[in-house]
C-alpha cells in the first residue's frame, strides 16, 4: 500500500511538472489507474469500476482530443519560458519532501496507539443497496447535473450565427 | 485511527499540496484542470480510507461515484470555456486572456 501512495504521489509531481501536456494527460490516467488498484484492495470494486472507465478512460480521451485541438508552441517560445517555468516549479518537490517528513514525524509517536488496517466490512452486497436505497439524493444531483453538463456543452460549442 | 487511514491522510495531503501548487504557480489553463483533477483524487482517497475505516463501504462508494460525475461535469465545462478561450485569444495562457481589461 505504501508503494501505490508513493506511486500516487509521483504520478502527481509528474502530472504537474512534466512539460508536454500529452504527457501529463498520461500521468494524469496513471495516477487513476493506481488510485483504481487501492481502491480495489480496499474492497470498493463499484467505486474502482467507474474510476478506471470514467476517470483513466472518458477524462484522458478528453484531455487528449482538447490538447490536440490547440497549436502547440513554438521552439522559441518553449525556450524562452523553460528558465521561468524551472525557477518556478523548484519548490514543489522540497514542500513535498518537507511535507512527508512533518507527515512521518507527527504520526510516529501515536504509532504504538494505531490499530492495525482491517475493520470489518460490510457486506458487498449492501453497497449496491446503500446506493440505490438510501442516496437517491445524490441520484437526483447526478442526473441534474449531467443534464446542466450537457446544456453547458450545446451553449460553449454552439457554432455563432453572425456571418 | 488506524494506520492505513493515517497514511491515506498523509498521501491525500500531499496530493492536495501538489494539486494547489499547480494552480497557483502555473499559467496554462489546460494544466490548473489537470491540478484541480489531483484534488478530486485525493478527496476520492480520504473518502475512501474513511469508509474502510469506518467500515461504511457503501455510503463511501456511492459518495465516491458522485465525486466522479461532478468531476466528469467540471471537466466538461471546463473544457468548454477552456476552448472558448483559446479560440478568442489564440493561446491558453492566464496572462493573454486580458480582453476585459480596461
């Protein structure tokens, strides 16, 4: 489990960091591909489902069909902002360092006290119960907002009328 | 709390720490919808671990899967106005989108 945090983790530095939008569309799918396999392990396989097909799946084809519609800079471009985009990306793997260390040394002293993983969980077939039973809110907010979705892409993509 | 849970929090603060550095620091519109996309997956992680943890696996499930449509909605739109965007100015870069200004 540590090695798929880890994973995560650096999946995210390389989203943010990595030059080329197409490659950091592709980390970006990695990362939920990992995220896909804990959730798996930690029993929650409606959840891993959608994650793997809508998060790794329909968002990258998204991603990649928006980064392909735009023009890609030039070779000047690219160099005259590669000093200024590295001058402003140096922190972030100290403040990640920094933070994983603050992170370790505040749980180190509670670890006696942590139990060890492994609650008792509910019944798999509960979950699709608890879904359809007792979320039909959440429903309804779904269903409202792939329908506000949709009218949201008929208005930004509707072609203008105006010779 | 268990230690799983602790390292679930640990791992998802990071991401948020990643995911909020990305929007303030970079200029691409294409790249602050990938950040905001690692803080719906850390959000989706402690939600997660607190369903294990809690072992309400149902109600973490279904909280997760309507994370994901929201996701898929922002990113929808986003989209939209990102496209928008780049049409009207030629580029996705926050400092040329100035057409407002006075």
């Amino acid at each position: 489990m540590i090695l798929l945090l880890a994973g995560l983790v650096i999946s995210a530095l390389a989203v943010v960091m990595i030059r080329d939008l197409l490659k950091a569309a592709v980390s970006l799918a990695v990362l939920s591909a990992i995220l896909t396999v804990i959730l798996f392990l930690l029993k929650a396989p409606l959840a891993a489902a959608f994650e793997l097909s809508v998060c790794a799946g329909l968002i990258t084809v998204v991603f990649i069909s928006t980064i392909s519609m735009t023009k890609l800079r030039t070779k000047e471009e690219v160099a005259k902002h590669q000093v200024e985009r590295r001058r402003r990306f140096r922190l972030l793997p100290a403040i990640v360092v920094a933070m994983l260390c603050a992170g370790v040394a505040l749980m180190l002293p509670h670890l006696g006290q942590m139990i060890p993983a492994g609650v008792p969980q509910v019944a798999a077939a509960a979950d699709t119960a608890v879904f359809w039973n007792q979320r039909q809110a959440d429903l309804l907010g779904q269903i409202v907002m792939v329908l506000a979705g949709v009218l949201g892409v008929l208005i930004f993509f509707k072609e203008s009328d105006k010779p | 709390m268990s230690l799983l849970f602790t390292l679930f929090l640990i791992g998802a603060s990071l991401l948020i720490a990643i995911g909020l550095y990305g929007i303030v620091v970079t200029r691409n519109l294409m790249r602050i919808l990938l950040s905001v996309e690692i803080l719906t997956k850390a959000v989706t992680l402690v939600m997660i671990g607190a369903g294990y943890e809690t072992g309400q696996m149902g109600v973490a499930q279904s909280f997760v899967i309507t994370i994901i449509v929201l996701e898929v909605m922002l990113l929808v739109i986003a989209t939209g106005i990102l496209f928008g965007a780049y049409k009207n100015n030629g580029s996705l870069m926050t400092d040329k989108l100035n057409n407002l200004k006075g």
